[in-house]
C-alpha cells in the first residue's frame, strides 16, 4: 500500500470513532423508539423522511465531490468555493420547500403528520452547513468534524431517551431530527471560527456558480433517481398498504440504514488521495480504488453473512412478534447493503471521471424497474416484493449495467474481481500481509 495511502487510512481513526458512537447511539435508540411509537407512528415517521429525502438531491445539488475536488485544485479561491456551494443548496432548499409544502397543504394527511413533514423538512436547512465540513474534508482534517459529532450524538441521544421517559408524542420524534442538524451545524461552524476561518468571509463567484450547476445538474438527476431507488418503496407501500405496513417495512431496513454509513465514512476520508493519485499515477489510482472495492466487499459479507443466519432472532429480540412480517424483509434487504457499499465508491469515481450522463442513465434504468415492478407485485406479494425489487434495481444499476458501455465496463471488472478477491480470501491475505509489512517497518524505526 503506498504512504501516502496510509496517511488518509490514519485519518479514518477519528471519523470512525466518532460514526462508530453515532452508529452504537442509533441502533440502540432506534430499537427504544420503534417499540415505544409501534409500527403505524413509525411508519408516519418513516414515509415522510422517505418523502422528502426524494427531493433531498435538489436541496444539497450533490456538491460534496465536486467541491472537495475543487477545493484540492483551487484552495486560493476557498471562500468562493464555500459561498457559491452555500448559496447553491438554500436556493435547492426552498424549491424543494415549496413543493413539499404545496403537497401537504393540499393533501389529506392528518395535523400532526404535516408537522413531522414541517419538521424534518427544517432539517434540510440546517444541512447547508455541512458545506463546512468540506474545509476539513480537504485539508485531511476530520478530526475537528469527528469531535463535533461525538459531541452531538451525547446531547441527542439523552435528548431522545428522554423523550421516551417523558411519554412524548411522535411531533417530538420528528423535532430530535431537525435537533441533529441545528447541533451539527452549531458545532461546526465553533470549529470552523477555532481554526481562524470565518463564513462571513465567503464569497458568491458567478462563474462558479454556473460551473457547479453544468457539473452537478447530472449528478442531481442520478441522484434522484438513486434516492428513489431506496425510497420509493416506502411510499408505494403506504399507498398500497398503509402505515403500518411502512413501519414494519422501515424497521426491517434500518440496520441497513446505519450500516449504510461505513463507506460513506471511507469515501470521504480517502477520496482526496484518489483524486491526487489520478492526477500523478494511474497505476496507482486503480490499485486504491481496487483496494476499496475489496474491503466494501469484505465488510458486507462480515455483516451481511451472520445477520442472514440469524435473521429471526434479531428482528424478534429487537422489535418483538408485532414485526415478524419483517423478518423476510431484513433477509433479503441484508444483501441491497453490499450493492449500496459499492455504490458509494463508484459515485465518487464517476466523478472523478466526469462520466455523471451515464450514472444518470443507468439510475433511470433501475428506476423504471424498481416502480413497475412495486407497481405490479406490492399489492400481491406485500412488502418483502418491495425488498426484492430494491435489491434488483441496485443490482442492475450499481453492477450489471456498467457492461453496457467500455467507459464503465472497467467498473464491472472491477467489482466482479472484488467478489472473487474476498470469496478466494486474497484480499484478506494482501491485508494481513500489509500488516505485516507496516509492523516490521515500525519495528526498525
């Protein structure tokens, strides 16, 4: 492995401590909440996130790699970078506002259902300020967004129990959602002034604002298509089945929900050594990203495998018989997490080689799929046709498709030796040898 690979694996310590508190704090929590609210409040719950994490595209204009890939080439126009990413998502937040607000408004949800669609909605807002993140994510400094994190999980996990303890009703469920991005976007904007910067200092560049939008545009259509490939099944399910069939649903696929952070975590602490290794050694650049394929293999199957095994019992011990509808849904929802692994790392190398009109198309593939298919077999077959579904449409946009044009076709390869890698326990072997090497180069320094 190269050096200068190793300084960004190092840099994961924090972020990983950190997400691994955030992971912990959520499962548990999240075990408490679903019992306390049962599956129809869950639900309610549920199909609103689902509803406006459709739109969640459009108010963030998927900037996190394009900025961070701007900011490692142009780091004298940081400010610049910063106010145009900013002012970018409040303006994709207000459209996407307008539009959710327009269908609640006429729609026939209940009072306190439109409240929980009024709060997680604010949440978005608070989000923009994540654009902060990517000063630390540039300069390899996730330390400083790692201890905000930790901090934030403390305050709302106490928050939440007691919520629980004070037999509140669902609008405060819905209210700690927007509290997790007001206490991020607190914190991060104390460590961003600690480190001597200043928003007030960032700056609207009108020739970067049409920049972003050109290369963005494509990623905000992929991922809206991509959000509708794991959303859309919640809200199929409620229109056919209800409520209370999105809250089994839901509790079913929330493992995979918060197991779904680890390569986000990878992605973002290494994506800037993938991006200076494309620019000074090809060679280099598709070993690190071989690299990363094998081990988002390699962790789903060490979850993926003893979940599977005993499905049953974890869905009956954590959620109780009231879910037993669930447990198919976990089975098969268990294996969607090794294609959204893969997805993560294949988004950003799409970036890196400006090849967003493909992903564009291969997400509207899986999208036609995935809602014809709920169409047809929800109604017949209930929610484990929903799981089914998914994990097809991530199948065929993730994998299968990159056989469909020789600029993908490389990905495919890619991904098929990452399989044969950890099933023929090479990478495991490449890993302990890797070790090995770094524990006698320590041993003679």
């Amino acid at each position: 492995m190269h050096r200068s690979f190793k300084k960004y694996l190092s840099n994961t310590s924090w972020l990983f401590f950190a997400n691994g508190l955030k992971l912990f704090s959520n499962f548990f929590l999240s075990i408490f909440i679903i019992r306390y609210l049962g599956a129809e409040k869950f639900g309610i719950l549920s199909y609103a996130i689902s509803f406006v994490g459709l739109f969640s595209a459009f108010s963030s204009f998927r900037l996190d790699s394009i900025v961070v890939k701007e900011l490692l080439n142009k780091q004298e126009e940081k400010n610049e970078i910063y106010g145009t990413a900013f002012i970018i998502k409040i303006l994709g937040c207000i459209f996407v506002s307008i539009i959710i607000l327009t269908y609640i408004h006429y729609s026939s949800l209940n009072f306190v259902t439109k409240i929980v669609f009024v709060f997680i909605l604010l949440g978005l807002f608070f989000q923009n300020f994540k654009v902060i993140d990517f000063y630390f994510q540039s300069k390899v400094l996730l330390k400083y967004s790692s201890i905000v994190i930790i901090y934030k999980e403390i305050i709302l996990s106490l928050f939440k129990i007691g919520l629980i303890i004070a037999n509140c009703n669902l609008i405060w469920f819905a209210f700690a959602l927007t509290l997790d991005h007001i206490l991020f976007a607190i914190g991060l904007l104390y460590m961003y002034m600690k480190k001597g910067e200043n928003i007030l200092n960032w700056k609207i560049k009108k020739s970067l604002f049409f920049q972003f939008i050109k290369e963005s545009y494509p990623l905000v259509l992929s991922g809206v298509l991509a959000t509708i490939n794991i959303r859309i099944d919640q809200i199929m399910i409620k229109f056919f089945l209800g409520f209370e069939a999105v809250g089994k649903y839901a509790a079913a696929t929330r493992f995979n929900q918060m197991i779904n952070l680890i390569p986000i975590l990878i992605a973002t602490s290494l994506f800037p050594a993938i991006v200076n290794s494309k620019k000074n050694n090809e060679e280099v650049y598709h070993s690190r990203l071989q690299f990363l394929y094998d081990l988002m293999v390699l962790i789903t199957f060490s979850i993926g495998i003893p979940a599977f095994v005993f499905s049953k019992q974890i869905i009956l011990l954590i959620y109780g018989n009231d879910f037993y509808e669930s447990i198919i849904v976990f089975q098969i929802y268990i294996w969607v997490t090794i294609f959204v692994f893969l997805g993560v790392i294949r988004g950003r190398w799409i970036v890196i080689e400006n090849l967003q009109h493909l992903s564009l198309i291969y997400n509207s593939i899986a999208v036609i799929y995935n809602i014809t298919a709920n169409y047809f077999l929800i109604p017949v077959y209930g929610i484990k046709a929903a799981a089914w579904n998914s994990l097809v449409a991530m199948f065929l946009s993730i994998y299968l498709l990159n056989l469909c044009n020789k600029k993908t076709y490389i990905l495919f390869v890619m991904i098929s030796k990452s399989f044969y890698h950890v099933v023929s326990f090479k990478f495991v072997k490449r890993l302990i040898n890797e070790t090995k090497n770094i524990e006698t180069r320590s041993f003679k320094n």
